[in-house]
C-alpha cells in the first residue's frame, strides 16, 4: 500500500502551496485583442503539433478565470503562478494593447480577493510573430524590446505581484527551440541557437535593471536543470555528457552568477555568437 499523503501541518512554516499556468497554453488567444506569436505559426506548421492543435481557444482561462482562482481557493492554495502573454500586451510587440494589461489586472486582483499570491513570469515562450518575423531571438532588438514589455506590464500589475521571474526556462527558449527544433520556432540551426542561447540571458539582464529601477523586488528567473550520464567512461562519452552539462545547466547559471560562460559549450558555440559577445556579460550577471 502506498504510503498516506502527508498532512499539510508537517510541511516546513512558510511553504506555499500553489498552482501554476502559462498564458498560451490556458488563455485563448482569439480573445481580448491578442496578437499572433510564433506558437501560432509553429503549430500551424503541419507536423509539429499533434492534431494541428492550437492555443486559440485553450482552456478559455480569459473568461474562465474567475472559475480557476475558485478552484485554487478551495483546494486551500496560497499562490497562483500564472504568466503574461507578450502577444496579449503589445500584439506586434512594441504597441500596447490596453485589453490586454486590464485582462491581467483583473486577473491579479481576483488572485488577492481570493487569498492567494500571484507569482508573475512575464515570459513563457509566447513571443510576438512580429518580432519573430524580425529575427525574435536571433535579433539582439528583442532583449530591448522584451525590456519595454517588463517595466509596462510592472509598472500596470508590479505593486501587487509577490514575486517577479523574467523568464521560463531559457534553454527551451533557445536550445531546444533553435537547435534541437522541438518548440517555436522549430529551428535546427547552431547560429540562431547561439544567439539565442545569448540573446536570452541578455534579455533577462536587461529586464532586471528596468525592474531594479522601477523598485521591484523578489526578482529572478526560472531555469531548469537535467542530468547529464555518460554512456560509459569513454573519453569521447564524458566529453560529450560534459558538453550536455554545459549546455543544459551550467551556461545559463554560470553567465548569471559568474558572468561567463562554460568552455565546454564555447568550444562549439563561441564561432556562432554575436560580435563583442562578451561585452554583455556585466548587465547579464
């Protein structure tokens, strides 16, 4: 028999209890004036998504939203993570949409009716098609632009926001996006994957200095880690669970906490890199 399910008393004090959501995958992006992303055209790409299926309609959190927060309420949760939707705010990426900011200022405030803490992440993956259509991640005027769309979004919802994350998970944004081709936008290509891969983290500096600006705190980043096993203790399978290393977990903290990056992932990525690269390293760290 398995073991009972641990009462909530026996949790540490000050544990929060909580959901989490993404825009485009609960929102529906049909309504309020949202604009296209690059999601869009990933799944409209046949092949990619099973059953063609879109974000659209998605669980119709915009109008169900009053619904889930009770949902969440029940259940005795403490915080509800949710994220905002670039395309929803600034449709081509630079104009705002104000349907949008009020869909997540009523958002928020039906978090804290409720009694539960709202957890923002400004960005998961949701990026503009019109700022796609311009490089989006390859395009070092997209870390800019992502900065625009951080301080307006705080500047509407900061002031009720328990914590802040600039972005969800970088590597999938730009390795497993631009190199492997697993999500939008569906490259395998080591030159946009560099500069993703780059442009990512330079974006997340530069998001943090407007926020630090602004008098934001309890600001960070979500970044997720995997294993990296060799196949064996051959000298060619720990390089490359090495190179895996480098590239999944250690590029993405180190450039944060260390202002470098790994020499295991330099040694094939360096070449493919924006010019002067390393001139960004401070705002990144």
């Amino acid at each position: 028999m398995a073991d009972p399910i641990p009462p909530r008393a026996t949790f540490p004090p000050g544990f929060l209890f909580g959901a989490a959501t993404a825009a485009y995958q609960v929102e529906g992006t049909r309504f309020g004036g949202c604009g296209p992303s690059h999601w869009d055209t990933f799944a409209a790409t046949p092949g990619n998504v099973v059953r063609a299926e879109d974000g659209a309609t998605a669980c119709d959190h915009y109008h169900r939203w009053p619904e889930d927060l009770d949902l969440a309420a029940r259940a005795h949760m403490d915080a509800w993570r949710f994220s905002t939707n670039w395309s929803r705010v600034m449709p081509d990426g630079m104009t705002v949409n104000p349907e949008g900011l009020d869909f997540y200022d009523r958002l928020v405030d039906g978090m804290l009716t409720r009694g539960l803490k709202p957890f923002l992440t400004l960005y998961h993956w949701d990026l503009p098609a019109a700022l796609a259509d311009l490089g989006g991640w390859r395009n070092r005027d997209t870390c800019a632009r992502f900065a625009d769309f951080a301080e307006i979004v705080t500047r509407r919802i900061g002031d009720r926001i328990a914590a802040t994350a600039t972005i969800n998970e970088p590597w999938c944004v730009a390795w497993l996006s631009h190199f492997l081709g697993a999500h939008a936008p569906g490259l395998r290509d080591i030159r946009a994957a560099a500069r993703a891969m780059h442009h990512i983290l330079l974006a997340h500096g530069m998001a943090m200095e407007r926020l630090h600006g602004l008098g934001q705190r309890d600001l960070g980043i979500v970044l997720n880690f995997d294993r990296a096993v060799p196949a064996s203790d051959a000298p060619a399978d720990l390089a490359a669970a090495a190179r895996q290393d480098a590239i999944f977990n250690r590029w993405f903290i180190e450039a944060i906490t260390k202002g470098a990056y790994p020499a295991e992932a330099l040694e094939g990525l360096a070449p493919h890199l924006p010019q002067g690269w390393q001139n960004d390293m401070a705002v990144i760290r």
